[in-house]
C-alpha cells in the first residue's frame, strides 16, 4: 500500500517538475511570478485535445502540435500584454498576470463548456507488478519529465542560447552589455517555457481529465515546488517537485485527499518561514 | 426593480468594505493580499456557524466575525512579513484556498458544497418583509462609512506617513526607526478585521452561503476595484467598486440583446471583460482614475487644515 503511495508521488512530481522548471526559468529572466501559468496549461490540455479528438490525429503529434501552439500562445501573450508593461513593479504585473489566466480560462470556457473531456486513447490495462498499479500513461509521464529536466541541464549547461539565458536571469544589464540580443532571449524563453507548459497540459490532460480548471488545480504545488527549490534556479524546482509530489500523495496517510491542495500551501509557507530563499536559491541581497 | 437596485446597492457595499480594507493593506502599506477569498468566507461561516450551529445571538456572532478576521490577518502577516511582496501574494492566496477547502470538506461542520442555511438575520423582527431590504441596505452602509472613517483616520495620521513610508521603501522605514514588523501586522489584521466583518454581513444577508462563492475571483473584483479607482485613494475605490458591480451586473443584460449566448458564456464573457478592462488602466492609467495625492513635504507640522491636508 505505502508502494503504491510512493508510486504514486512519483507521478505526481513528474506532472509538476515541466512547469516547475518553465515557471522558475521565467521568473529568473521576466522577475515576477506569473500568475498566467495556470491558464498556459489549460490551454495546451485544450489544444492537444482539438488536434487529438477533433482532427483525430494521433496522440504523440497532437501533443508535439500543442506544445508548438502553446509555445506560440506564450510567447504571444509577452508580445501583447507583458512586453509593453516592462519596467513595472512585480506586483503589477503579478496583477496582469492573474487577470490573464482569467482570460484565458474563460476563452476555453466559451469554446469548449465546463465540460469533462478525455483523449482519444484506447484504454489499456494498468501494469502491475509486487502489487502495485501503474498506467503506461503515467510511465509517459515519468520518462517526459526525466527527458525535460536532461534537456533544460543540456540547454542551460551547453548551448549558446542557454548560456545566454542564465546571464540575462543573473544580470540584465550586465548581459546586454556584454553583447547578448536580451530581447531574443527573452522571446526564445518564453517560447522554450511556453513548450513546457503545453508539454504540461498534455500529461495532466492523460493522467487526470481535460477540463478548464485543470490548469488552475496545478498552480499552487507548482509555486510550491519553484518556491521550496529556491525561484529562479530549474533544478531547485526540479528538486522541489519531487518533493511537493511526494509530500501531496504521502500525506493521504494522515489527511483526506482532498487536502492535497493545501499541503502544497502548507510546505510554502513552513519553507519560507525557514529559509525564504529556498533550499537551492541564493539569498537576495537587497540595495 | 426597485428591489433589485437595492440588492445591487447592498452587494456595492460589501465590494467596497473589501476593497476599502485591501487598500489599507496594499494601496497604503503595500502588503499583497490574494486571499481576499479566504478571509470573506471565514467572516461568512464564523458568523453564519456561530449563530446556527452554536445558538449565539446575530448581535454577537457578526462582531465575533470580524474578531476572528483580525486573529487570522495578524497570524497570516506573522507568518510571511519576511516574504517578498510577490512571495505574500502566492502564500495570501494559498491562504484563501485552504480556507475554502476546509468549508468544502468539513462538511459536517459547515454543510460543505450543499450550503450552509441562516436564518438568523440582525433586527428582522423589527421590520415588515418589504422594508427590511432597505434597512440591510443601511446597515450594510453604515459599516462601510465606519470603515471608511477609520481608514482615512489612520492614512492623515502619524501612523498613515509611516505607512506610507514602508510601501515606498520598507528598509527605510526602518532605518528612521519605525516599527515595521508592529504596524504591517497591525495594518493587515485591521483589514482582514473590515473583511471579516464583510462576510458576516453578506453570510445573513442571502442566508445560504456555500465555498463555490468564496473562489480567488473575489480576490480580482476587489484588486479590480481599487486599481480602477487608484491605489491609495479611499475616495477612488468607492468609485471603483461601483464600476466593477455595474460591469459585472450590466453585462447581465446582454444576453437580452445577443441571443446566442447562453448564461454561462455571458458570465465568461463578463470575466473576461473584467480582466481585459483591469489590463488596459493598469497599462494606461497605472494610478488609477483618482490618483493618490502626491504627498507633499515641508509643510509646517500641526498646519491640519491646510489645503492639502483637505483634499489627501
């Protein structure tokens, strides 16, 4: 039974560390926490859901197709809504941020109803083995995720782009000076960020069901995880998912489920109580 | 239609006891409060469980509300006045989630998502049925001119310059010796106090109060609210909440006009009004449509009745 806890913990976690990782990326280049992820991840849910369901393509290219469209969405809304607002304090755009979730949420509510939708898939008989279930969806889930954080380490450790970001999230200035197009990188972080959330809509959409909240239901463990690895360092947010997934499932021990929500909360603020920081993240040292 | 421009007139003032509340906390302290949510339904159910499921009288259950704000805003301030601003908005809003959760679950306390019934209403056999609308009406605003009054009390007061000094820059505050730490969370629980009392007013008035009310959408009608009218302006957010109740209720009136749309498209279509209009001021009217006076110096100290004094 524990197994099964632990299994399950791991799927969550690798449900939360994608959008962890591009939410804590963003917020080390963009320096507010945006509040829009929520309505990002809906929409890449809905997006596979039209090229799966409605175009009947098959699930694999829907969801490379939605990670593009999302991609294209977020990096879109920066053009639209967040580039013309540089310069404002991060409480401003936290604001924008949240009425842009909105938005979003409501646009799907309009085209698609509040109701409970699923892909195209044949069902398949969970694996078991040593009494424990797990779905081939949620092997998916793990193996994406593991391949994600590979790709962000790659990305930040050995590309040109990479290194470009890194520079801009630590000093802005300094970077631009120092030659660095921040206006490319700002634009191919959102697009890379905008990939992974779409990546994210996709598997909660597998895992749980489409629907316009689905984003919303993630958002909290995903600040949680960001948060407790320290924001703006990806792979305190890699490790911090894993913690949060953990936590939320293994706490079924001793609280009903449906206070999973409020475990993710609960871990922030004991954290920040400690170490506001993070565990990986540098102290900001101010003025 | 008489009656329902008094409803819309009792909802106005709970919007604008909430946003008068928030911009204690934010437009004047700069404390970040997304938990709007939380502690309006913790006033709610405080009030609403108080007096059903415990007997007490409406007289003390609805001040027993606003108690039970103060308690929880100082607590919540506690708890995160190390946080950065924006770090507040995500643990405020976690906050209001966990508050909601427990009303959702707890359901042998709080009746969870089938609504808790009150009846319990102050003064209702004082009244025949037809005058006792009017009667809420004016209680409900004779608690947002007292909270009003005591917001624009601590905002001309020693206490509103240092208020305002640690929105600017709290590092500073500090240094000229003011006691940060003491008066952020004197000033968040006063407002959580205003919100408290809120949802106790709204819990007696429509007597069935369920979670789905208290979603972080509140939180946003509220912002809404007092960036509309202009952060730190008791003045402006007064305007500011009858702006959003006349988007929010006027839009009701399309579905008259547009006969495509059923109501649940009209009501996403309301929210996505809200939150296209919030991102527009907040682009090309940051300050809001009455902005703060700017604050002036070198005024003679004591000088009260100058011409500044009277229109900051």
């Amino acid at each position: 039974m524990n197994m099964q806890l632990f299994v399950n913990g791991i799927v969550n976690a690798a449900l939360i560390a994608p959008p962890a990782i591009a939410f804590s990326l963003l917020f080390g280049v963009m320096r507010f926490p945006n509040f829009a992820i929520g309505g990002y991840i809906t929409a890449g849910a809905f997006a596979a859901y039209a090229f799966n369901v409605q175009l009947g393509l098959p699930l694999l290219a829907s969801a490379v197709a939605a990670m593009a469209l999302t991609g294209f969405i977020v990096w879109l809304s920066d053009i639209i809504v967040f580039k013309p607002m540089r310069g404002h304090g991060p409480v401003t755009l936290l604001v924008v941020s949240i009425a842009l979730t909105l938005i979003l949420e409501h646009i799907i509510r309009i085209i698609y109803s509040a109701e409970v939708r699923g892909f195209d898939i044949p069902l398949q008989r969970p694996v078991k083995f040593a009494g424990i279930r797990i779905t081939y969806e949620q092997m998916d889930i793990i193996a994406l995720a593991l391949a994600v954080a590979v790709a962000t380490h790659l990305l930040l450790r050995f590309t040109n782009i990479g290194k470009a970001m890194r520079a801009t999230a630590d000093n802005p200035v300094l970077a631009e000076v120092r030659g660095i197009n921040t206006g490319l990188v700002i634009g191919f972080t959102w697009l890379f960020c905008g990939a992974l959330f779409g990546l994210t809509g996709v598997l909660a959409g597998l895992d749980l069901v489409i629907e316009p909240l689905l984003g919303w239901n993630l958002t909290i463990p995903i600040f949680a995880a960001a948060i407790l690895g320290g924001i703006g360092s990806p792979y305190g947010a890699m490790l911090g998912a894993v913690m949060v997934g953990m936590a939320e499932e293994l706490t079924v021990l001793v609280l009903p489920s449906s206070y999973k929500v409020g475990v993710g909360f609960m871990i922030i603020a004991v954290l920040l109580l400690a170490r506001p920081h993070g565990l990986l993240g540098q102290p900001e040292i101010r003025k | 239609m008489s009656a329902y421009l008094i409803s819309m007139a009792t909802y106005v003032g709970f919007f604008m006891i909430l946003a008068i509340a928030l911009n204690l906390q934010w437009g004047m302290t700069g404390m970040v409060n997304f938990g709007i949510a939380g502690f309006y339904a913790l006033g709610a159910y405080s009030s609403g469980l108080l007096t059903v499921k415990a007997g007490w009288p409406v007289g003390f259950a609805m001040p027993a509300a606003a108690v039970v704000g103060i308690a929880a805003g100082a607590l919540v301030a506690l708890l995160s006045i190390r946080l950065r601003e924006d770090f507040l908005a995500i643990v405020t809003l976690g906050f209001g989630e966990l508050i909601r959760l427990i009303a959702l679950n707890e359901d042998e306390i709080t009746e969870g998502p089938r609504g808790l019934k009150i009846d319990a209403r102050p003064f209702a056999d004082m009244f025949d049925r037809t005058t006792y609308p009017i009667v809420y009406l004016a209680m409900v605003l004779a608690v947002v001119a007292l909270a009003f009054f005591i917001a624009e009390r601590i905002r001309r007061s020693p206490m509103g310059r240092s208020l305002r000094a640690i929105r600017e820059d709290d590092v500073v505050a500090e240094v000229l010796g003011k006691n940060v730490l003491r008066h952020r969370v004197q000033v968040f629980a006063i407002g959580a106090g205003f919100m408290g009392a809120a949802g106790a007013l709204y819990a007696h008035y429509v007597q069935n109060i369920s979670p789905e009310v208290f979603m972080p959408m509140v939180a946003i009608f509220i912002w809404m609210s007092v960036i509309v009218g202009g952060a730190g302006n008791n003045w402006g957010l007064l305007l500011g909440a009858g702006i959003v109740m006349a988007i929010l209720e006027g839009s009701r009136f399309m579905g008259d006009f547009i006969d495509f749309l059923d109501a649940e498209k009209l009501s996403a279509i309301r929210v996505i009004l809200i939150g296209v209009l919030l991102i527009i001021i907040l682009r090309v009217r940051p300050r809001g449509l009455m902005p703060e006076p700017r604050f002036r110096y070198g005024r003679s100290p004591g000088g009260g009745s100058s011409t500044a004094d009277a229109q900051s």
